[in-house]
C-alpha cells in the first residue's frame, strides 16, 4: 500500500486549497484583499484567523510582552524599510475591517518579524514545549535525468494548525493580466539545515537539525524520510519521481500532527499542487496510539 493510501485510508487525496489570483499591477494595497475575501467566504473568522491571533499571542507576541508602542514601532520599521509590504499590510487590515473584523495594521506589521521573535524566544523548539519542536521538512529527488521534484510539509506546533490549515490558499500572480503562473505563498518561512552524502547524493531531506547531527529521537522526520526514499530507489523519469516525493511526504512519521499543507513542486515542466492536510491528524494518532 502508498504512504498515501495509507494515510488516507480510502486512496483519496486530501482537498487542493482554492486557487486566488493576485494582480500585482494593482496598488499594493488591494494585492492581497482577495485572499481574505476567499477564506471568510469559506470559514467564519472564529474559527480561522482570530485563534490563530490568539494563539500567536499567547505564546510568541506574549513572551516578547509587546506592548501598543511596540506595535507602532515594529509597523514604523516596515514602512520604512518595507514599504511595499506595509501597503500590502494596510490593504489587508482594510479588508479584514470590510469584513467586520477590526485587525490594526501595526499588529499585523509584527508579523513580518514573528518567526524571528519565534526562535529568538524558543531556540530549541518552536512553540512553549519541548515535542512542539517540529516547523517544516523539504525533500528534493532527482531522477536518472537530473530532473528534481521539491515537496515541502508546512508543519507548525498543533496548537496552531486546526487554524492554519483552512487559510492555506494558492495564489495565481499576474502582472497587467500575464499569468506567471500558481505560486503558493506560505505563511512562515524558515531556515533549517540538510542531510547530505556524496553516495546518496540524488536526494536531499531537511528538517531542524544539522546534517552531522542524528535525529532525535522524538523526532525522526528526517530519517523516516530517507528511508522511504531509498526504498523507492533512483527513478527513470519525473513523474515517477513526483510519486516518490509525494508518497514521502505523505508517509506517516514524514507528514504529523503538525502538518498544515504538503506542496509537491516540479520546476522542470512547472507543476505545483498543494494538499491541505486534514488527514494527518488521523494517521498521526492511529499509528501513536
């Protein structure tokens, strides 16, 4: 049986996020408009984007101790430094204000620098417990051709996730109305180091350790995921090879309770799909019980 029927359980695949077009000829305060727009049509602010807000204020924002002039002085620094990103911020507090939700543009300024505030409080995991360790993992395979297919788990602490996972979208940018084709536009993004060797030097996993580091054993993503992808071997094309990354990285152990979306990206012909992962949760306890 695949890693994904069996994390699957029925062979289907968990649900594609909708797809939102970005226009960025328009003014960058209306770029990102449309991606509030298409979660709270689908999903109540309650249950999306205000606990997600808690959540980060319970633990990140909260052990900073950010105080109202901090917030001034965090979206202070991104209009200056960041100025088309302030605007593309103003422009979703706008919208989230349209909606019926007031969310200030300085508190969502602090979210440019959250995931440095994140390690800077917790060094050592990513959230207020030691098992809340896990943030991403990325697997790049490359067939006989030397052609490489990416897949990527989003894997924030579970706290977070039953919120993150609903405003996943993928974005369609265009530029005066030229396609650049689907780009997913992940809410976090993180540095975290590889494991390499010249033998296996086909593939590359990584997670949050050094690659001359094993393992935790709390966490054996990585190795869970090397494994899976010497068991299937060096294929002789890319879409064999895009079943490998995808199987991977749907594997149980691979994929936690942590995980919020699975991307498989192929830049040689430009194929991208996303998977919200609903599913993970599922799998996770069956084989934790």
């Amino acid at each position: 049986m695949s890693a994904i029927s069996a994390a699957e359980g029925d062979g289907q695949l968990p649900p594609e996020p909708p797809t939102v077009t970005i226009d960025m000829s328009e003014p960058p305060e209306e770029h990102f408009k449309p991606a509030v727009r298409a979660v709270l049509k689908e999903y109540a602010y309650e249950d999306t984007f205000e606990p997600l807000f808690r959540e980060f204020n319970a633990t990140v924002f909260g052990k900073e101790k950010l105080q109202d002039e901090d917030y001034d002085t965090l979206a202070d620094a991104a209009d200056k430094f960041f100025p088309t990103q302030a605007r593309e911020l103003r422009g979703i507090s706008e919208e989230f204000g349209t909606q019926g939700h007031y969310v200030s543009y300085p508190y969502l300024s602090a979210w440019l620098y959250a995931i440095e505030m994140e390690h800077i409080e917790y060094p050592d995991s990513s959230s207020t417990t030691a098992e809340d360790n896990n943030e991403c993992t990325a697997l790049l395979v490359a067939d006989c051709e030397g052609n490489v297919v990416q897949g990527r788990n989003m894997d924030r602490p579970p706290a977070y996730t039953p919120y993150a996972r609903p405003v996943t979208l993928n974005f369609d940018v265009v530029n005066n109305s030229n396609g650049n084709g689907e780009v997913h536009e992940p809410a976090y993004l993180n540095n975290q180091t590889g494991d390499y060797s010249e033998a296996d030097n086909w593939y590359l996993v990584q997670t949050n350790y050094d690659r001359w580091e094993a393992d935790p054993i709390s966490d054996p993503r990585r190795t869970v995921a090397e494994n899976c992808v010497k068991e299937h071997g060096k294929t002789n094309d890319i879409k064999s090879t895009w079943d490998v990354v995808m199987d991977c990285s749907f594997l149980s152990g691979v994929s936690t309770n942590h995980t919020i979306y699975t991307s498989i990206m192929d830049p040689t012909y430009g194929d991208f799909s996303t998977y919200i992962r609903y599913d993970a949760d599922d799998a996770w306890n069956k084989n934790h019980q």
